[in-house]
C-alpha cells in the first residue's frame, strides 16, 4: 500500500512509558489515515514506523526526528533544526530529492511572543507560550509552497498539517511534526516519563 495523499490533517500524539504513537486524522475525520509507532520510550532513538490500511497494520516506511523512508529504504529526506542557547532564533531546513530545500519560519503571534527577549531569557516560558497559542511554521522554497504545521495551544499534543505542494512528502512532512513534538513542545505526561524513565534508547 502507499502513503495516502493528504492536503491536510491532524496528528494526535501520545507519548507513553513503553510506546509512542502519532495518529494522522485526514481534516474532518475521527479515523487516523497514517499511524507512527514505536514500542519504545519516546526519547529512544528506534524509528517510529508508518503504518496504513483498514487495520493500520501495513508498513509504508519509518520516521525520525531527523527524516524519513519508505519501507523499501529509500529515503524521502530529511529534516534540520536549529536554535541559539536562548531561543531568540531558531532556523528550520526540509530536504528532499526532487524539490528547492524548504526553510521553515515561524510565524503569528505565538511566534513572536516565543521569541520575545522578555521570554527568552527565561527557562521554559518559551514553551509554556504553546499551552495558550498556537505556534506555527511555514515551510516554503524557490517554485514551492511547501507545507505549513502548528502545534495548537493547549495541554496535550495536537497539530494541523497542510501540504501546500503535493510533491512534498508526507512522511518527511510528519517528521518535521515529531522532532518538534519531541524537542520542542510542552508536555508535562513528557517531564514525567524523563524523571521515572532518564535513560533512553
């Protein structure tokens, strides 16, 4: 089976002692279309795997959080982040064959008051600012209007994806949602399982 084609969803993560899971649901819909998983510790380094069909049992690939494949190996791209020790700045770059590399910006408002020095400064506060915004990353390069992902504000993880360009894969696109669920966003299910459960891998 192959990775459905989808213009946008949401991804719902959940992050346990013994298994992380990212469910893909196609906009208007309560039934996941993709499921990443791993029966590990989210911090690990296994890969989640990618999985669809009727049953969500058919493989079609593997995510991290610094790309992805298809199941046959083949790799679809991959995915860099970076911030400064204070996370005034930060810079996002989406690789993959056959497309401009996409760099991500933040924007809206929950992005300039991340970034605000006031926050900056201050552990954590930066993170706390998704718990009442929605912070969101647009993904665009030279001929293509990429993807767009948001983490929406709240307590627990949920995210909006939007493929703007249908050459962008959506496993690399999902992987992108993953490095900044698992390095960026708030999660306090996430600080507990790092107090009980330190070491990873």
């Amino acid at each position: 089976m192959a990775v459905p084609q989808l213009d946008a969803a949401t991804v719902v993560a959940r992050n346990e002692r013994d298994s992380s899971t990212f469910d893909v649901l196609p906009a208007g819909s309560d039934t996941p279309a993709v499921r990443l998983y791993k029966p590990y510790f989210y911090g690990s380094p296994h890969p989640l795997e990618a999985f669809v069909g009727p049953r969500l049992d058919q493989p079609v690939g593997s995510v991290t959080t610094v790309g992805a494949r298809a199941a046959d190996g083949t790799k679809h791209g991959t995915v860099s982040h970076y911030q400064d020790s204070q996370f005034r700045t930060e810079s996002w770059t989406v690789e993959q064959p056959g497309l401009p590399p996409l760099t991500g910006t933040p924007h809206g408002k929950g992005a300039r008051l991340r970034h605000a020095p006031a926050l900056a400064v201050l552990p954590f506060a930066g993170g706390a600012v998704d718990l009442v915004l929605d912070y969101r990353i647009s993904f665009e390069g030279p001929g293509s209007d990429g993807f767009e992902l948001a983490r929406l504000k709240g307590v627990h993880a949920r995210y909006a994806l939007r493929l703007h360009d249908r050459r962008v894969s959506l496993l690399l696109a999902l992987a992108a949602v993953v490095r900044y669920d698992w390095l960026l966003a708030p999660d306090p299910k996430k600080g507990l399982l790092d107090l009980t459960f330190p070491k990873r891998g």
